[in-house]
C-alpha cells in the first residue's frame, strides 16, 4: 500500500478522537501542569498573560488535525495495527521528527531557554503522538 493509497483506509473517528485528545492535551499540558515553567522557557513569567487571539486556538488545532491524520496514514501504509507496533513508531515519529522539529524551532535568537523550552514542548508532543498511535491502533 502506497501512502497515498492509505488515505482510504484512514478511519476518520478514530482521527477525530486522536485530534481531540491531542488538542486536550496541550490544553492541560501548556495551561496547567507545565503553565509556570512554560513561561520561563518563554521568558514570560513575570509577564501577565494577554489576551489570546482566535488564532492561539485554532491554529494549533488545525496542525494538530494534519499531525493525525499523516499519522494515520503512514500507520494504514507500514500495516502499523497492534498496539505493539503502534507504540516504537510513535517513539520514533516522536522523537525523530516532532521532538526534533520542536529543537529546530526553539533555537533562535528569539527563544530565551531553548533547550527548556524544547523539553516541554517535545515531551507535550511525544505524548501526542504516542496517544495519537493508540487511538488511530483502537479503531
């Protein structure tokens, strides 16, 4: 089965409930277990939080929405359907693309704690993924 192909095979609840578990997460991740800790990797914790755009909601739901469905897609394509396999290739999708990716971002000159900031967003991130791998492996 091509990559492509697999877009057919996708269950689309399964890709729902994935999003809202992930788009969840990050939720409880960002504004209650990690909210303090967040702020300093960001330089903001003597900062009261402004008001947030529509955008600051929805926009990280709707890359959220293309991380899980290419997620499901690539597991429809590699034949990833027992929670055996669904586990390692989200640790490997995890670290070796989202967690990487996230290092990547936060090195910047804009970034005061980069390497912080990485640990909390890669981690949010290899937790997504990894529930993302269960859910999309459940259906």
């Amino acid at each position: 089965m091509t990559v492509l192909s697999a877009f057919d095979s996708i269950n689309w609840i399964a890709v729902l409930l994935a999003l809202v578990a992930y788009t969840l997460l990050g939720g409880v991740w960002f504004a209650a277990l990690f909210a303090k800790p967040y702020a300093a990797a960001l330089g903001r914790e003597s900062t009261p939080q402004p008001a947030q755009p529509a955008l600051f909601y929805g926009g990280p739901a709707l890359a959220t929405l293309f991380i899980v469905i290419t997620t499901a897609a690539l597991m429809a394509a590699l034949g990833v359907d027992t929670v055996g396999d669904a586990v390692p290739f989200a640790l490997v999708i995890g670290v070796g693309y989202l967690v990487a990716n996230t290092v990547v971002i936060a090195i910047n000159p804009n970034m005061p704690r980069p390497l912080f900031y990485s640990l909390i967003s890669g981690a949010y991130h290899l937790v997504g993924i990894v529930v993302t791998a269960l859910i999309v492996v459940a259906f």
